[in-house]
C-alpha cells in the first residue's frame, strides 16, 4: 500500500511539472511571438522610415541638382558644414571643394565679414536676411545674391544657417542695357528735338546768305565774308545731321548695298586717312548678302570708326575691315535686351590695334557730344551718328574693347533679297540753264515764315510762278482755283489736323498726276518708316541750299528732258 501511494505520488509530482512546464512553455511561446511581432512591426516602420528618408534624400538631391543656385550650410564661427549642390552642374563648379573650409579662407576679409555678419544676423533674430554683392570669380567679375536662412537643427553641436546664393550677373547685365537703351532713347528725342528747331533756323539763315551772296559779286570783300559764314552754316547743318542720325530721325536714302564694293570703293580714302604708320588690312566674304542702307551715311560711317581707331592709335598700327554674312538667333537677341530682331544679316567690323577702352568709357561711347579726345579734335558725335545710321536702318551694333587691346566695332546691317530697280539721273550743277524754271506753277506749303519766305523768293528768282500756304486747308483752296498748279512743295509737319503727307494725298486724289515734293527737318512720319524714304517718294531734307532744291524740280517737273548747256 505504501509503496503504491508513493508510486502515485510521484507520478502526481511528475504529472504537476511536466504540466507546469508546458505551460511555462506555452506562455513562453506565446511571448516570444508577441515580441517577434513587434520585432517584425519595428522592422517594418524602420524600413518605411528608411525608405521614406532616401525618398526624401532623393528629392532634396534632384532639387539641389535641378537648381542653378549654390546651397551651403554655414556654422555660427563660418564654417562651410554642407555644400547641397551637384558636381556635375558648371555653374557651381569649385562648390564642393568648400566644405570643411572656413569663410575667411575662401575670401577676401571684406567679404569674410559681410557674409559673417549676415549668418549672426540670422541667427539672432531668426529671420531671412538678403544681400547682393560682387565677387571675383575665374570668369570675371559677377554679381550674386544670398539669402541666409536659420536652421532648427545644429551641425556639431554649434548653430547653423542654411545659405543659398545665386548668380544675378545675366539679369544685372540685363537691366543695364535696359537702361542704356532707355537713356539712349531719351537724349534721342531730346537731341532730334532739337536739331528740328535748328534745322528751321539754318534754312533760313542758309536760303537768305544764298540769295545776298548772289547780290554781291561786284562787291568782293562782302561777297567773301556771305562765303564764310556759308561755309559755317555747312558746318551747322552737318552738326544737325549728325544729330539727328543719332536720334534715328534723319531722312535715309535707302537702296539695296553691296558692302564688299562700298568698303574697295573707300579703301583709298581709308588709306589717306590713316597715313603710312597704320596697315590697312581688309577680310571680304565672297558670298556677301545685299542690304538696304542709305550708301552715303554708310560711307560716313565708316569714315568716323576709321578716324576714332586712327586716333586711337598715334604711334601707328593696324586697321582690319571686315565683312561677313551673319544669321542672329533667338539666344542672341535675348541678350542683347535692346529692339533686335533675330534673322540674317551682313555685318561690316572695323578692328584696330590701339589702346582701347575702359569700361567707364565704352559705357557711354555712343552718346552724343561724348569725346576722350582733347578740346577742338572731335565734336563726340562719330559714334553717336553710326549708332543711329545702324539703328535706323534695322541693325545692331556691338563695340568689344578693352585698354591695351584694341577695338573692334560691329554693325549689323538686315539682309535682303536683292531685286534690280531703275533710278532716275539727277541733273549736273553746271546744267545752270536747265536747273532754271519755264513758267511752271508750284505751290509752296510752309508754316514757318522765315522758311517760306526764303523759297518764295528764290523760286521766283529760278523762273517759277509762286502761290503760299501756311496750312492745308489754305493749300487745298488754292489748289481748288488754281488748276493750272505743276508741283506741290510741301513741309510734311503742318499744324492743323491734316499734315503735308495727308495733304499730298488728296491733292493727288483730286488732281491726278499732281506732282509732289516733300520737305522735312526730321522723320515723324509713315512716309519715312523705320527713317527709310518710301520708294517713289521725294524728300528735301533742311537745311537744303538753292541749287539742290533747283535739282530737285527739274528732276520732278522735266524728268525726260536731256540737260541743256549754255
């Protein structure tokens, strides 16, 4: 019995840890899955943080990459902590060489401080500051902005500020040239302004020396001192037209141009301009388009960039004249900031050997009455008057120069489609009995007396039978009793609400076959779009002498007509 119980007894016993550590077991079991459960949700969450990190990396990276500007990280004491930016991008290249550098090693102490000053400025009063600078760089010279923003997070236990900087030289190089452009046209108007009113006056100064010099030949000492001031006169008008040239508001002759032969045509000229110290080279595209230029402000043109590189170079050297067929794009013109058209054009460049021009200098180098040159030796208007010639004619001009290096001036010029026309001679001078008038009729319209006055009476003293307006109205009514009216002489401004164009337009319409002449001080109209003379079209342009209004008549009123001599 006793052994039986003890036999049960520990069987019991057995029994009781057998269960006790199944259940042991089974509760560890059961813990071990909880805790690999949460192991496995732990992973997961890392891994998806993980993978939301490189996600966000990524994109910080690809933005970084996508940016043109530069992105440091900056501690408090100026050191480069991070530099966010892409090796491959070119316009940070030398960027992340910075890193670990302090900012008094990088530049100059100057700078050093600003930008010092700006990161402790940020950090002291948490906001964005912004600055813009200039720096060297191994392009030159460049103008940046940055933007120096406070960070949350510290970078080595210090403060730091996020800087991001950008390069502003494109868009300062742009508004400059806004600038000049609108500065240019400015004194365009102001100076076209007033060579209008001077014009006015020359002609009637010009008109009335004119008809006392040819009272006084019996009379030599008078008639020399009446030559004289003819000759200033001249020099007046020329003034003028230079002005005016600049303010692109001088009539052009325009006419389709070979370059090649207007440049052979001047390389004598050029030559004894320059003297025997100054080489004249030439470069001549054989394949040169034609453009439509008024040839003889080309001419003029040329001459004045052939005397300024002349100047520029006392102690001889060398000139080269080039001309080539160029075709502008959308790129280039952008850059230019000014009204340029891209396109085909033909470009004509004048390069010297002479000293050059510092910056401060080519910046104004076309204004008007702007001159290095010493008091007496250039009235500063040679590269004024070509800016116009070219503007005026559709181009562009373009002047690279540094000091020690030399010069080279460029002019664009639109190429065109060349296309034969017929052109009628003009009469010599010396055809004096067929510059004379027969009797004809003309009808002067003029509303400045001095002027009108003067046309009168050298018409009459020509041969012609004069009537005079001051306005349209008046000329219309004369035209309606006179029929017997040969040419219209008409200044294009003319007060009242119809001007000397709208006025040759109805007069033609009434009366065709009517022929017309205008006059003008400057170009304010349709007729001369872009400053080109519509073709077809006469145009005297004041301050006009005697004899070139007598050409202009017989050419109109005889056009047919071999010269008579006598």
């Amino acid at each position: 019995m006793k052994f039986d119980l003890l036999v049960w007894s520990l069987l019991l016993t057995t029994l009781s840890l057998l269960v006790a550590a199944y259940l042991i077991s089974w509760h560890r079991a059961k813990a071990l899955e909880v805790v690999n459960i949460t192991l496995l949700r732990e992973i997961d969450v890392r891994r998806q943080a993980e993978t939301a990190l490189r996600a966000s990396e990524a994109r910080l990276r690809a933005v970084t990459h996508a940016l043109p500007d530069r992105v440091f990280v900056v501690d408090e004491e100026g050191l480069y902590c991070d530099v966010l930016a892409d090796p491959r991008n070119q316009s940070v290249t030398g960027a992340v060489s910075l890193k670990g550098k302090l900012l008094s090693e990088v530049h100059a102490p100057d700078k050093a401080a600003l930008f010092l000053g700006l990161i402790h400025g940020a950090l002291a009063t948490q906001q964005i500051h912004v600055a813009e600078y200039e720096l060297p760089t191994h392009s030159g010279r460049r103008w940046f902005e940055s933007r120096t923003v406070p960070l949350d997070v510290r970078f080595n236990d210090k403060p730091a500020t996020i800087v991001i900087v950008r390069d502003l030289t494109e868009r300062k190089l742009a508004e400059s040239q806004l600038r000049q452009a609108q500065k240019m046209q400015a004194i365009g108007q102001l100076t076209g302004g007033i060579a209008h009113d001077f014009n006015n006056l020359l002609a009637v100064i010009m008109g009335n020396l004119e008809l006392l010099h040819e009272q006084l030949t019996a009379q030599p000492r008078l008639l020399e001192l009446t030559q004289q001031a003819l000759k200033s006169v001249d020099r007046g008008a020329n003034l003028s037209r230079r002005l005016l040239a600049f303010a692109r508001r001088q009539p052009l002759l325009a006419q389709p141009t070979n370059l090649n032969r207007l440049v052979l045509g001047m390389l004598d000229l050029i030559q004894r301009t320059l003297g025997s110290t100054i080489r004249v080279d030439k470069a001549l595209a054989t394949d040169l388009g034609m453009t439509l230029v008024d040839p003889e402000q080309l001419e003029s043109a040329l001459l004045n960039l052939v005397i300024n590189a002349r100047d520029a170079m006392p102690h001889g050297g060398r000139l080269l004249v080039e001309t080539t067929n160029a075709l502008l794009d959308e790129a280039q013109v952008a850059a230019y900031q000014e009204d340029v058209r891209p396109g085909p054009y033909v470009m004509l460049a004048v390069w010297d050997s002479g000293s050059g021009m510092a910056p401060e200098v080519l910046e104004h180098a076309f204004e008007p009455f702007f001159s290095t040159k010493d008091a007496g030796r250039g009235s500063g208007l040679g590269l004024s008057m070509v800016y116009g010639l070219v503007k005026q004619s559709g181009g562009h001009i373009t002047i690279d120069s540094e000091p020690g290096q030399g010069s080279t001036v460029r002019l664009y010029l639109p190429r065109i489609e060349y296309q034969e026309t017929s052109a009628l001679s003009e009469p010599s001078a010396s055809d004096h009995a067929y510059l004379q008038g027969q009797g004809e009729t003309i009808l002067v319209v003029e509303d400045d007396t001095g002027v009108r006055s003067f046309v009168v009476t050298a018409l009459e003293r020509m041969g012609y039978d004069i009537r005079q307006a001051d306005t349209a109205a008046i000329a219309l009514q004369i035209l309606d009793a006179t029929p017997e009216i040969a040419l219209l002489f008409t200044d294009i401004m003319l007060p009242g609400d119809m001007d000397g164009v709208q006025l040759a337009a109805e007069a033609q319409r009434r009366w065709p076959g009517l022929r017309v002449l205008f006059t003008s001080g400057y170009t304010e109209h349709a007729l001369v779009g872009n400053g080109r003379i519509t073709e077809g079209v006469e145009v005297l342009t004041k301050p006009y002498h005697k004899s070139e209004l007598a050409r202009k008549l017989c050419l109109l009123l005889r056009p047919g007509k071999p010269p008579i001599s006598g």
